[in-house]
C-alpha cells in the first residue's frame, strides 16, 4: 500500500464540518482533493467554509494569501460519486448510520480502483460492521479526526477484523505526514477516546447525583485542581446533552451493559426536557442573556497555621511540604506514620477512596480530613477538603487556614468516596487499563490518544504512574467496597501491574 504519495488524488465525501475539515488538512499537505456531497451546493458550501476560515489566518498574519489560494486551488468540488475514480484514498464523513455507509461504500468498489484504500470518519460505527458488506473489506479502514480536523492532532487508525494492516499501516503513515498525531486500535466500540473518556463525564455526575458537590465546585476542581480546560458540566453542555447521553448510551448498550458505562438519571431528565446545553440555551447551565453563572464554593477565609507535622511521605502530593515551607509555615517530620500532614487538631490525607467519616472511625480519629489529587499542586489554585462527618469547626478551619496560607482556594465539599478529581483519574487510567487489556491498542496509545483528541493534560496511564499504580488500585478497590457494584472493579492489566510492582 505504498501508492501513497503526495501526488495521490483524496477523495473526501461529506461536505460538513467534519468533511471539509478534512479536505482541508490533505490539501494542505500538497494532495489534490476531490470534494463531494450529495447534497446539491453542500460541497461549495463546505469550499467556500474552507476559504474563509483561511482568510481569517491570513488576516492574522499567520498564513499568506498566495498559501491560501494555492490551497483553496487544490480542493476541487465534484457533482458525481464517479467522478472520485481516480483517488487512491476516499474518505468518508457522512450520516452516522451504517447502512448508508455500507452503500456509499459499495458504490465506491465499483468505481474506484482495486487498490483503492476506503477509510470511514466515524466515531461510534463498527468498521468490521460497515465491512462485512463489501467485496474488498481489506481496503476499509477507520480514520477518525477529531472535530476542528485542521487544529486536532490525534487520528484513530482503526482497524476491522477484515482490514489488511499493510492498510492501516498505510493511513497511519499517511496520517503522519500530515502533521497529525496517529494511534492504531482494534473496531471496538468507542475505540479509544470515546470510551476512555466516559469517566470523565459519569464520575462528575455521580458526585452531582449523590450531592457532593454542586456542578459548579466540580467544573472548578477538575480545571483548577486537575488541570482539564473544562469541566464535565461545561463540557456536556458544549458538546450537547442528545449527544453526550447517545453516545453514553450505545457504549453501554455495545458492552452489554456493562455498569462501568452506565448513564445518568440527570443526564435524561436534562434531555427529556430539552435543555440540551448552550446550544438550547440551557444545560447544566443556564446560557440565556443576562444569566448569572454559579460560583464555585469557596470557604472563607481562615487564620494560617505556624507550624504543621508531616508525618512518613506524603507521596504525589509530596510538593505541599515547600509549598508550606515557602510560606513561613514550620514543617516538622517524622520519617514514621501514613502519608499525613497533622496541623493543629486535623490530620490531613489524600483520599484513597473511602469515605474520610470510616477511615476516620477505623483510626479513632475524629478529626481527619482529606484532600483531593492536584494535577500539579505547585501550581493548582484550587483544592478540595472533604472531612470527616464527626471533624469539628476548629479542625476544618485549621485545613482551610493550611491550603489557604500556601495560595489555594478551598473548596469544602461533603464527605464523598474518591471526591472529584481522584476518582475520576482513577477511572481513567482504569478504562485505559482495561482497553490495552483487550487488546484494543497500546498503552502508549491510549495516553497520545487522550491527550491529542480530548486535550487531557497528562495522559492517563502516565498520571497513574505518577500517583502510584499500588494507590490507584487501593482507590478502586475503595470505591468498590463503598458503593458495592461492578462498576469501579480494577482492570486485571492493573492489578497484575500492582503484583508484579512494575
């Protein structure tokens, strides 16, 4: 499959958002694209999209107008499915219904050559499926971009139980020259990012449902103290409640209904009453004219302590010493005990998953609080508290004092396993656990893959490492306990990870 070269012709089918996209991006590599939609005027409309997106690049400064035009030249708009005969790659970026793309597909076979590579843009339809109805299935391949396909790195390179991998091989080269970033993973359902990434949302709305956090706190710690550009609820709302929950709902519905997929009561009622987010102009959020949106909660403000005991390592969160000695706060340790810092009458953890009010019983320790993970706690500016049901006020507003006095806002949220951030890493990296488990791709994969297609801040198999495998175990196992279903059971490449102490 070494036909492609820069000279070869790319065939690109469906004109929207996504196909012109994508048009764009092979152009731009120096191909010369043929553009089609069945759709009278969609494919010069999908053009004309193209160059004015340009256009405003060149009004920046960052492209010229002999760029443009050389690019814009290159892209050819075509009235006919046969007039995509000479390309020797055809993408399609249609309806996302397999049957319509089984029949473009098999017109495509009778028109275009033998070795013609068919690659499929969806993000949610089995390429073995679309396959099984065409006579070459070795030359269907999945090319999923990631919405704007111009700016978004990452490209999934899927392979069905029929693709020939000199195929797959072929696009992910392909995929490369074109400055993207690819990764190959096995037709599963969500391939990688669209099932890695359903903790991201199911965790912030578990902790909604279940009251320990209003949307607002929670968007806010997962951005300031986890370090993602938007949180679950903002991001719902952008990406659309019909969609996020549809999507939702067919991983779990593909994985037989598995709990680790499954969705969320607010979630629904959100769709059936309408607010489908900013483009309804209600979600989570409201976006009508005038809206004020929630604040996070943040505790007022509270005395700074002078002296602290740290007692053993405190592991990922380790930075907070020099955070408290650069504040003028005295730092005793003691090379004994669990990971705690001990600041007056609190004691203070990072959550490992349980409720802090049953660790807080098992030690005898009424006045044990915990702190969520940071994805940098140097430089977080917001951290939750989450303590005990029995701590008391004194206690609480030492920890607010603690956080507060080396820079962090606080967030005191109730008493909830895992609390935001930590459980919804752990998920993470346990989702991508259990994709490399099954042989769906690489770990190194999974990692380009989060960060490329949904712009995580550190890949999540990379950030279990970071906090310790054995603790992200020990957190799972927690949640377990805790809420008794199957839903946070530990992905078997993790523990056996943990066993062998890699």
């Amino acid at each position: 499959m070494s036909h492609l070269t820069t000279e070869s012709i790319i065939g690109v089918i469906g004109a929207g958002t996504m196909g012109a996209g994508i048009a764009q991006v092979a152009a731009k590599a120096g191909h010369p694209v043929l553009l089609f939609d069945a759709m009278e005027g969609a494919a010069q409309k999908g053009l004309d999209g193209v160059a004015n997106g340009l256009a405003r690049l060149v009004a920046k400064g960052k492209m010229s107008q002999d760029q443009v035009d050389a690019l814009v030249g290159r892209i050819q708009v075509v009235d006919s499915l046969n007039d995509l005969a000479p390309a020797a790659l055809v993408v399609e970026a249609i309806v996302e219904r397999l049957d319509i793309k089984q029949q473009v597909f098999g017109d495509l076979e009778k028109i275009c050559a033998e070795n013609t590579i068919i690659a499929s843009n969806t993000s949610s339809i089995s390429i073995t499926a679309i396959g099984a109805k065409l006579a070459r299935p070795q030359n269907l391949v999945g090319m999923h971009f990631f919405n704007p396909a111009p700016i978004m790195k990452l490209v999934e390179v899927i392979s069905g139980l029929d693709t020939d991998p000199a195929v797959a091989e072929a696009i992910y080269q392909l995929s490369e020259r074109w400055g993207k970033q690819p990764v190959h993973a096995k037709s599963t359902p969500g391939f990688i990012v669209n099932r890695v990434a359903r903790p991201f949302y199911a965790e912030g709305l578990r902790v909604a449902e279940e009251g320990g956090a209003d949307i607002a706190t929670i968007d806010a710690l997962l951005k300031q103290c986890g370090g993602f550009r938007m949180g679950p609820f903002e991001l719902m709302d952008l990406i659309g409640h019909d969609v996020n929950y549809a999507v939702t709902s067919s991983v779990f519905e593909a994985y037989y209904y598995d709990q680790r997929f499954l969705p969320a009561l607010i979630q629904l009622e959100l769709v059936n009453a309408g607010h489908l987010g900013r483009k309804s102009g209600k979600g989570f959020y409201d976006y009508s004219e005038g809206a004020e949106k929630p604040q996070p909660q943040t505790a007022a403000p509270a005395p700074a302590p002078k002296t602290m005991t740290v007692e053993g390592s405190l592991g990922v969160a380790e930075p907070l010493v020099a955070l408290c000695e650069q504040a003028g706060i005295k730092v005793f340790r003691e090379d004994d005990g669990n990971g705690c810092i001990r600041v007056g009458e609190a004691t203070l953890l990072l959550t490992n998953g349980q409720f802090a009010t049953a660790r807080a019983a098992a030690s005898s320790n009424r006045n044990l609080i915990h702190f969520d993970l940071a994805l940098d706690y140097q430089n977080a500016d917001r951290i939750a508290l989450s303590p005990a049901d029995h701590a008391s006020a004194e206690a609480v507003n030492t920890a607010v004092g603690l956080f507060q006095a080396i820079g962090k806002q606080v967030s005191l949220i109730d008493d909830i396993p895992g609390m935001a951030v930590m459980r919804t890493v752990a998920m993470l990296a346990n989702e991508g656990f259990d994709a490399v488990n099954q042989q769906v791709c690489s770990e190194e994969a999974v990692d380009i893959a989060m960060q490329g297609g949904v712009n995580y801040p550190r890949g999540p198999l990379a950030w279990a490492q970071q906090i310790g495998l054995g603790n992200v175990l020990q957190v799972l196992n927690n949640l377990a306990g805790v809420y008794g279903d199957d839903r946070y059971r530990a992905s078997p490449l993790l523990r056996r990870k943990v066993a062998g102490g890699i």
